[in-house]
C-alpha cells in the first residue's frame, strides 16, 4: 500500500466552497482500489468541530509560526482524516478564507503557511507515528508544504511530493515582509524557491519544489502554458513542463447519482426521462417561474468573471425572448447578484434567482433542468458539466479548459455518430453565448434529437475509476528507484 497525504483547505461534506472540496472528499474512495491509503489533512475550521470532537490528539506544537496548536485523528467517512486544531487561526466564524462580508482574512499567510508547515512535519517524519511515501498538496494552501520539506526538513524527509493546481488564478502572493515569519532559512528566497516577482508566492513556491505538478484536464495543462492562462506562472509550468501532467476530475457516484439522490422529489435513469417533469415543476415552485414544458436554463455558479456570468447577465433578455426561462443558484460579485436580480426583477414568471450556497437545491437543478450554462472564460475542470451530464442536463459551454475535455459538441457529424453530449462555444462574447443559446433551444424543439443526448451524456463514463488510476500510477512512478 501506498501511504498518501492529501493535503488541502477543503473537503467535501465537512467544508466547501468549489469543486476543490468535492475532489478532495472523493479521492480516498477513488485511490483504495489501486493500492493507495489516502490520509486527508485539513485545517480546523469550526466546521469541523463535530468530526474532532472525541478525536485522539497526536502531536502538540507550542509555537506553530507563532501560535499554539494541536494535530488531531479521527475519520472522514470510512477514511482517515487528520485536522489542525490551532484556534488562533482557524476557530472563528466566516468562510475558510474571509469574514461573511467576503474580505480575505488579513493572516491567511499565517494560517496557511502554518497548515503547510504541520503537513511537512507529518511527512517527514517530525510527527512520531506517522510516515508518509508521497505529500499530495492541492492549490495554494498547501502548497508551500513541498516547500517546507525541502528547506526544513525533518528527520526522515523521504516523501515524494505532488502540487494539484485546481486554479492558477488564485496563487497566495504576499509580500517581502512575510519572509521573515515563515521559519524558513535565507536560501529559501530564490529564484527557484519562494520568492515570487519580489514578494513570496506559495503557489509558485510549491511548484517548483514539487516533484511532480497535476492539474485538473489536459486542455488545462496546456493552457496554463501560455500568457492568457498562465497568470504569470506561464514561465515556471513551461519550465517543469515535462513534470506536469493533466488528470480530469471524477465524479462521486454517492453523492451524484440521479437514480439515489435524495434531494429529487423524483429519482431516474436514462430510461425514465420523463420522470425529470417533476423535478422541473419543483424548480418552477422553488424559483417562482411559470409552469411549462419549454426550455429550462439553469446556472451553478461563483458569480465571478471567471465563470462568464456577465456576459451572461447581457443575454438574459434574448434568452426571455426566444422562450427560455432561467432558474440561477449562485453567489458572488455583489455587482453581478444585482444584474441577475434585476433581470428576474423584469422577467417575472421567466427568470428565477436565488442567491446563496445550497447543496440540495444545486442537486434539484441538475435533476431538472434542460440545461446548464456555463460560459467560462477558463475553467481548470469543472464540476457542473460532469453533474449536469450524469443528471442529463444538457451542457452548454465555453471550449476551454477541462469544458473542451468532457463535453462533446452537438455537431451533425458528432450527432450522426451518436456520440454528442451538449453544446460549446467558443470565446465568452454576447455573440458566442447568443448562438449557442439558439443551437440549444434548436436541438430542444426536437425532443428525438435532445433525448439523444440526454442518454449520451447519462450514458459518459466520469467516474474516478480512470482517473484514480493516473493518479496512483504517478505516485508509483516517483516511488521507483530513479
Ligand atoms: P469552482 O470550483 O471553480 O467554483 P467547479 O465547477 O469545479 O467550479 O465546482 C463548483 C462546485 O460548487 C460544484 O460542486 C457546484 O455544484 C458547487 N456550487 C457552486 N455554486 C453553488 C451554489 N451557489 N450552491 C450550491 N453549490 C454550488
């Protein structure tokens, strides 16, 4: 068995924000069946509070970067889970990353740093008991973990190390004056260590440490090479190109499956499709829109601009106007909750917004609604795609990102062959989305044609069985004698 730890901000049901968390909670179940043992480590959030309750306390820090702190053993579902009990940085109320108001805590440098550090002690041997073959640290806050193995090591420093990159935009930058309260030597703020265009960079830090660099799609991976994508890393990922590698995220069949999913008034298969009509008429009440069998859109989203959402607020009224309705769960830029706010404010009965986080409404959306916008301007992966497909609700998607890898465009030749799975477009323009919204209500007008894709897209294969397997296969290959 390969012994694994898995080091993230959030996992999936304890803590969430994005499809990081949904990844992260369905890793262990997708790599038991290729011999890897995954240990999750997460920060204590009051979140938490109720899994760490009775849990056994294996190491005690009296100064963690400056703080207090405990790591603590207990489960996550059947899995093994360690926390980072430091209330000091992670006992207060809010987000994981900032107050309710959506301001970035002004210690998230403390916080995650200190997180990153205690994962490098429990890979290397700091922590007695516990020994790990390979760190697996995702996105920006666990990223300076590499880091810490390399510049501080410990007494058996052996891990292998991995950085996931689930957004490139989001990097933890901070400035010089940090340096200093990281506990690292001198030598560390280096071209190729943590130092980041004059300040210090985690994600950077941990990218070039990492003895291997995933992201989440291969169209991604190649993105991230270039300029528009790259966020000014674009130089180190073509650097360590040979060490990156593109692995698409599954989906967890126990939490998104339409034919058990407990949050659909009715549950189906691909062969009970209209049984999806109670489900729409459950959105239709939710989301105070009319009662009708015509096209329904539905958007999951941040509400950012990263997501397209105000190209989107643009098309609202040509999608009104060709007969679509719209029921949109989401939060975000207060400026764009307020454009879609005010276009359900216009288009009573036609658009319906509910803003907010809600887990069991985002499971009723996918359950029925006709299809799911998501025009992003880049997008690592993508979740809502993956469910809308295996809830047959039909993707509607910008070609970029793990959105050009999953989603099969709804061409004449992809539909002679039987193969097409929704619709893309390309480039996030009032244009690109306005013909891509008619292509859609055009293939909806023939229900044979929109039934074909429904059961192509239930029918696509995103569990993690392939995926669990690239991700053990790199484990082992940096476990080979070199
Ligand atoms: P990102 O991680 O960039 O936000 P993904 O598509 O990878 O985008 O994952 C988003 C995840 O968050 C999905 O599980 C989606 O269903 C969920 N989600 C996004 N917004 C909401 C919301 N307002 N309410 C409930 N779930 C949401």
């Amino acid at each position: 068995m390969m012994r694994v730890l898995s080091v993230a901000s959030e996992a999936y049901p304890l803590i969430k924000t994005g499809g990081l968390a949904d990844v992260v909670g369905a890793l262990p179940a997708a790599l038991a069946p290729h011999n890897v043992a995954l240990t999750t480590f997460l920060p204590g959030y009051p979140a938490l509070a109720a899994v760490t309750k009775r849990a056994k306390v294996v190491h005690r820090y009296t100064d963690l970067l400056g703080t207090e702190a405990r790591i603590l053993k207990t489960k996550i579902g059947d899995h093994p889970l360690l926390v980072l009990d430091a209330p000091a940085l992670f006992a207060r109320g809010g987000g994981p990353y900032g107050d309710a108001t959506g301001a970035d805590w002004p210690d998230n440098w403390r916080r995650f740093a200190a997180f990153s550090r205690a994962a490098a002690d429990l890979a290397s041997g700091t922590v007695p008991g516990y020994a790990f073959d390979i760190l697996h640290a995702h996105d920006w806050q666990a990223a300076m973990a590499p880091a810490y193995l390399r510049y501080a090591p410990g007494p058996a420093n052996a891990a292998k190390t991995v950085v996931t990159i689930h957004n490139i935009a989001f990097q933890g930058r901070y400035g010089y004056d940090i340096f200093a309260d990281l506990a690292l030597p001198d030598i560390a703020f280096a071209l190729d260590g943590v130092e980041y265009y004059g300040g210090v960079g985690y994600l950077k830090a941990g990218l070039e440490a990492a003895d291997a660099i995933t992201t989440v799609s291969p169209t991604y991976a190649a993105e991230i090479r270039r300029a528009e994508f790259g966020m000014g890393l674009e130089g180190l990922i073509n650097d360590r190109a040979n060490r990156v590698t593109g692995i698409v995220n599954g989906i967890d069949p126990a939490v998104w499956n339409p034919e058990t999913d407990a949050a659909l008034p009715a549950r189906y298969t691909a062969r009970t499709l209209a049984r999806r009509r109670t489900n729409k008429r459950a959105i239709e009440t939710l989301f105070g829109l009319d009662t009708e069998d015509g096209p329904l859109f539905t958007v999951v989203s941040r509400l950012t601009g990263q997501k397209g959402m105000d190209v989107l607020a643009g098309a609202l009224d040509e999608l009104v106007a060709l007969g679509g309705r719209l029921a949109l769960l989401g939060s975000g830029d207060t400026d764009l909750e307020r454009a879609f706010l005010d276009a359900a404010e216009r288009h009573p009965g036609r658009i319906g917004v509910r803003i907010g986080y809600d887990e069991p409404v985002s499971h009723l959306l996918q359950g029925g609604a006709d299809a799911i916008l998501i025009p992003s301007r880049f997008e690592p992966c993508g979740l809502t795609q993956l469910y809308g497909l295996a809830y047959g609700c039909i993707p509607v998607v910008a070609r970029t990102g793990g959105l050009a890898d999953t989603v099969i465009d709804a061409n004449e030749a992809a539909i002679a062959a039987g193969v097409a799975t929704g619709i893309q477009h390309d480039g996030v323009t009032p244009e690109a989305l306005s013909h891509a919204l008619r292509r859609t209500l055009a293939l909806y007008a023939r229900p044979d044609r929109w039934a074909m894709l429904q059961r192509n897209a239930m029918r696509a294969d995103f569990s993690w069985d392939e995926s669990g397997r690239r991700y053990a296969n790199l484990y082992s290959s940096l476990l080979e004698p070199a």
